[in-house]
C-alpha cells in the first residue's frame, strides 16, 4: 500500500512540475512579445514626431549646409583665420587678434610622426578606420551623460573636431552636433586621413593664442616641432584637451600631469617603450616663451575678459557667484571654464570687430599717474617686478563703461600678466563703509544729522586715532572714519544683511566667514579688486542703481552683422535702457545723502586737501590694519575712480594710508581728467525727520 502511495504521490509532482514549466514558458513569451509590441510602438511614435515635428525638414537642410560647405572648401579654407579687430572709443585701432595660422603652416611630411601618433593614442584610436564619425564612442559618452548627469567623456572623432574648430559656432544643441556629423563624413569624403590630419594639427587651439602645432613649438619653447623631443611634444599635445585647464603658463602643474597620463596611454597601446615613457616623465619641462607674445597690456587683459564674457552671455550664460552647494559650484565652474575657452579661441578665428569704451587719453595718464606717485619704490621681486604696486579703475557715470583701466605699474618684460584692477582681491578697509554700512542705514531712517555715541567697545574695535568724542553726528562719524560708529551700526544693521548689498552689486568674493562684524571695517576673508568698489561708488553717484562694469559697447562678425550688443538703438555709445538705468540697490535719496557725507569727507575730514577745486567731488579713504593696503574711492557727475597701494604679497608701508599714495594718485588723475569741464553739483538730498539713537539702551 505505502509503495502505491509513493508512486503516485511522484506522478503527481510531475504533473504539477510539468504545469509550472508550462506556464513559464508561456508568461516568458508574453513578456517578449509586450516588449516588442512597446519597442514597435515607441518606433513608430518616435517617427511620427520626427516628421510631423519638423526635425526630419531640419536635419534635412542641416545635410544641405553641410555638403555646401564642404563643396566650396579647399586646401586654403584650413590655412587662414579672420583677424579680429578691436577699437577704442575714439573709433581708433587697439589691438588686432590673430591666429597665426598662415606664419606657421606646417605640411604633414614635415609633422613628427610623434606627433601624429600621441594624438590618435589619446583622442582618437579608431582615426584610420572610421569614416569621420565613431558611432559607438557617440553612445557610450551618451550613456555615460545620462547616468552621469553630465559630459565626462567625449564621443568627437578628430575629423569633427575639425569641423567644429573650421564651421561651427559654439551654441551647445543638437542641431550643431548633427551639422558637425554631416560637415565630418563630407570631409573625409573629399580629403585624405593625411590632409585631415594635417588640417587638425594646423587648427587646434593650444592656448595663448596659438593655434597650430608648429604654433605652440615656437610660441612655448622657441623651436620649431621637429626640434622637440617626446617629452616636450607630448606636454604640447596634452594641453588642446582643455586649453584653459591645460594652460602651460599659468597651470603647468595641469599640463604635466596630463603629459604623465597620456605617457602611460602612449605606452599601453604599444605606441612606446616603457623606458622612452619613464624618462619622458622624468625630465623637466622649461618653458622659453618669444617676447613679444605675452599679453603685458592692462588694456588688452581686460578687454579680453570683457569681450568674453560678453560672448558667454550672447550665448545664453547666466553668470553666478554664490551657490546652494559645493556640488552645484563645481557643475558651474565646469560649463563656465568651458564656455569660456571656446569665446576665447573665438576670438583669434572669427573675425570679429570688437568697440570698445576705452579713453586711451586717460588710460595713459591713470598710468602715468600710478607710476609718478610709486616712482620712489624701485624695490623687485625675484621675478624682477615692483614689489609695491597700485591700480586703478574709471568709470564713466553717464554712461556705466569702464573707461581706463591700470592693473599695475609700468614695466616691460617678458611673462607679466597680472592686471591687479580686476584680477586682486585686497582688504579695502574704511573705504568699504559707505556701501556696506552707512548707506544702508541711511535706508532705514538715519540722516546726516543724526546723532550717535562714539564710545570704547568691549571686545570691539578702536578708532585709528584713539579718540572718543561721544556723542557725535553721522556726518562727523563718516568725516572722521569712526571704527566705533560702523561697527555699532553694521551690528544693529546685522553683516548678513550688510554683505547683501555687496553681493547685489556682484563683489565675487564673499565668504560665508565675512559675516561678522569685522566686515563692517573691511575685514574680509578674500577681499575686493578695484574694478568692483569702482562699480560700488558709481552705484552712489547714479542715485543708488548699480551698472555691471564692462568696456565692451558691441561686437560684430566680419560682415559688419551684430553679434553683441549692449547700446542702445537711437543713440551709439550709450548703454540699453535697462542697463544704462542699472538694477536698484539703494534707494536715491539714501544714495544722495551718502554723497553728501563723502563730499564733507573731501573738504573737512580724512580727505582734506585731495578735492578737485571748483568740481565738487565726494570719496573715501580706507587704510588696513598695519598700513598693507591703501584706497581711495570716489566721484564727480562725471566720473568715478578707484585707486589701491600695496605690495602683491601684503607687507607693511610706513605711511601708507587712503589719503597718501592713492589719495594723491586718485587727486592728481581726477584733477587732469576734468581740466576744463564745466563744475556740477550732485543733487541734493531730501531732508527727513532724522532718528536719533542712543547706544546705551
């Protein structure tokens, strides 16, 4: 009995084994057959869209431009670049950007087969075997994006890198990439992989101003490529990948860590020995740049990051200096330097007429100036540069351009490019009182008049003069730079509430460590440039609205077609209405009162003896801690200058304060600048119910 109650108890299971197979088998099939159904749909939706959405019409004519462009094309379309133009505001040549395309043309039988070679190694292995396009590198950097959240690794073939460096502009869309891929098939279609190298090795920006490989041989060693050896050619080919980040001048560190890598590359791929690499990472790389080539104007260094930026903006870029998160920080950091080394090599290919706000007249007497007022300090560093040096920015209120720009004293060598003026970041001391402190106050229903108690604070700061006066004014706190006062008052304003104004007016270098009360006096972290308190004290003058500072008024293409712009259409030279009138940052009659106490500052207070005659004038001092760093900021109706005094690495300067060397630099400029202008009056301010305040309630 037990063993038929076995047997079928077997049976039985196997029956319902069977059955569950069954049932797999068929669930399986359902799934593949909903998924194919769903792929199928998505297809045919996909190429619904397509057609009905207009993108086959599209990338039909993007083909089109394409095969034209291709079609007019010749040897010669890859030798010569359009010289950029730039003038200043007198209409008059500045300066000219050129590539160097033509001087250093070199052929493919006199390029290094190293050079080749280090190249396909690392951009593109597949060079000799695809047809302009590797489709496979397209999916894996797509993939690679979406899991990603963004571009870690490029899908570009060298033969679209050309395209894109000959054809293309540098909007970031889809339709430029489809472009690129058309322009890309079409050239290998007409040329040879030879003649395409060479092209690219002709093309390809290395930075500084070089494009070309024979280019950047000169222009960072002073040789010709053939004289290079592996360790230097790889250091050159390392540094198109991210010209900026890879700038060999002022990133070397980058640059030879890159060479290191694409070294291993190199020698991975069979390309070299592991001997040849080791020794070329061993060896020292010593740059021998040819004078001539580093930018050393004040001028010129400004100008570019203007013209860049401008371009950056045409683009569509939107410019941010304060972030939620060390993440959203570095993603932005990323596309700026990015976006920013496209403008850049833009503008030594593209042709483009650049129109500027630049006064030459008082850019050579602001320089003048710094220098006669620093000549007696003839003291250099091992570099052979001044150790003491000044800068100096002018704005023009009217119109909110930048109109002179000095970013440091006269010298003529080779490698010097630090334009102090907007590229420093110093302590401004007292100087920064009125933005930060008193014109807010003055928001909020103090007056001149009304009156404060200027006492010893515990824990708190002295007056430079070690005299308390009790009761006082504001306009005796301001006249005299009382440190008790602004403290006292940035306390009751609170410095988070303070620094906003400064970030409203987009001073870059907040730190959240400024938020404290040492900030009232100009105790920073980082610091502020001349070019930004320039703009702050403008803000005063142009009844509390602030005007981003730039000296670019517009750009056009070689055809004289607008490509930037930012004046107005009934008028040339003056800047649109929304930018001509600023974005508010103080109410006006809080900004005219400020003006008003920084005119009694000139005639009876820390800037006694430094005002313009008959042009009424109103500015401020500011002196750091152990005289490091002096400033003088201030303003006419017509213009509005800011003056710093100190040494690149911050040092004591018996006697160095805001009404000594800048003080005298900023009255001795101003005074030539405005020679037979006629005087204006500020305008007055409103007079208002004051609120007195007593500080020891």
């Amino acid at each position: 009995m037990c063993k038929i109650i076995i047997a079928v108890n077997k049976q039985w299971r196997r029956f319902i084994w069977r059955n569950k197979k069954d049932k797999k088998k068929i669930s399986w099939f359902l799934d593949i057959f909903k998924l194919q159904l769903l792929l199928l749909l998505l297809l045919v939706a996909a190429a619904a869209y397509y057609f009905a959405g207009g993108y086959a019409q599209t990338i039909s004519e993007l083909k089109d431009d394409a095969d034209l462009l291709v079609a007019k094309s010749s040897v010669d379309t890859f030798r010569k670049g359009e010289t950029g133009l730039v003038y200043d505001a007198g209409g008059k040549l500045l300066k000219a950007y050129k590539g160097e395309k033509d001087a250093y043309y070199i052929k493919y039988a006199d390029i290094p087969e190293i050079v080749e070679k280090t190249f396909v190694a690392v951009e593109d292995q597949k060079f000799y075997r695809h047809k302009g396009v590797d489709y496979l590198a397209i999916i894996r950097a797509t993939i690679a994006m979406l899991r990603n959240g963004e571009v870690t690794q490029g899908g570009s073939t060298i033969t679209q890198q050309l395209a894109r460096t000959i054809y293309l502009s540098m909007d970031r869309t889809w339709e430029r990439k489809m472009e690129e891929i058309f322009i890309a098939r079409n050239l290998e279609d007409k040329y040879t992989k030879t003649q395409i190298m060479e092209f690219y090795l002709n093309n390809i920006y290395f930075g500084n101003g070089y494009y070309g490989i024979q280019a950047a041989a000169q222009g960072y060693f002073s040789k010709s490529i053939d004289k290079l050896d592996l360790s230097q050619v790889v250091f050159l080919c390392a540094i198109p990948n991210n010209p900026s980040l890879y700038d060999p001048v002022h990133h070397k560190k980058n640059t030879l860590s890159r060479r290191d890598r694409m070294l291993t590359t190199m020698y991975e791929q069979g390309v070299i020995s592991a001997a040849a690499a080791r020794e070329a990472k061993e060896e020292k790389i010593k740059l021998k740049r040819k004078k001539g080539i580093e930018k050393n104007d004040y001028v010129e260094t400004y100008v570019n990051y203007c013209a860049i930026r401008a371009l950056m903006k045409q683009q569509g870029f939107t410019f941010q200096h304060y972030f939620d998160s060390a993440k959203e920080e570095k993603k932005y950091n990323k596309e700026y330097k990015k976006l920013y080394r496209e403008c850049e090599s833009s503008l030594y290919t593209s042709g483009y007429r650049i129109y500027t706000s630049i006064n030459m007249q008082q850019q050579d007497k602001l320089q003048a100036a710094i220098d006669t007022g620093l000549e007696g300090f003839q003291d250099v560093n091992e570099e052979g540069v001044y150790k003491l040096q000044g800068a100096g920015v002018t704005i023009d209120n009217t119109t909110g351009y930048v109109t002179a720009i000095v970013g440091g004293r006269t010298q003529h060598f080779e490698g010097y490019t630090l334009n102090r003026a907007y590229q420093s970041f110093r302590q401004p001391g007292s100087a920064i009182k009125p933005l930060l402190v008193y014109t807010p106050m003055l928001e909020r229903g103090y007056t001149p008049d009304t009156v404060v108690m200027d006492e010893p604070i515990t824990d708190g700061p002295s007056n430079s003069d070690g005299v308390y006066e009790g009761a006082i004014t504001i306009r005796h706190a301001v006249k005299k730079s009382k440190n008790t006062i602004a403290w006292k008052l940035f306390d009751e304003l609170s410095p988070v509430t303070g620094l906003s104004y400064l970030k409203a007016m987009n001073f870059t270098k907040i730190d959240p460590e400024d938020e404290r009360l040492p900030a009232a006096l100009g105790g920073f972290t980082i610091g502020v440039s001349p070019v930004e308190m320039a703009a702050g004290f403008a803000s005063l003058q142009n009844d509390g609205c602030y005007r981003e500072p730039t000296c670019i008024i517009k750009i056009e293409d070689t055809k004289g077609d607008l490509i930037y712009t930012s004046e107005t259409d009934e008028e040339k030279g003056q800047r649109k209405k929304e930018e001509a009138e600023g974005t508010r940052i103080y109410k006006s009659n809080a900004a005219r009162m400020m003006t008003n106490l920084l005119e009694t500052v000139m005639h009876e207070g820390t800037a006694r003896g430094l005002s313009l005659g008959d042009m009424p004038s109103a500015g401020k001092t500011g002196t750091t801690n152990d005289n490091k760093d002096g400033w003088f900021a201030g303003y006419t109706r017509y213009f509005t200058t800011s003056v710093w005094v100190g040494y690149d690495q911050p040092a004591e300067l018996p006697g160095l304060t805001g009404s000594t060397y800048p003080g005298n630099i900023w009255h001795n400029y101003m005074l030539s600048i405005h020679e037979n202008m006629t005087p204006m009056s500020f305008i007055p301010y409103i007079e208002q119910k004051q609120v007195d305040m007593d500080f020891h309630e």
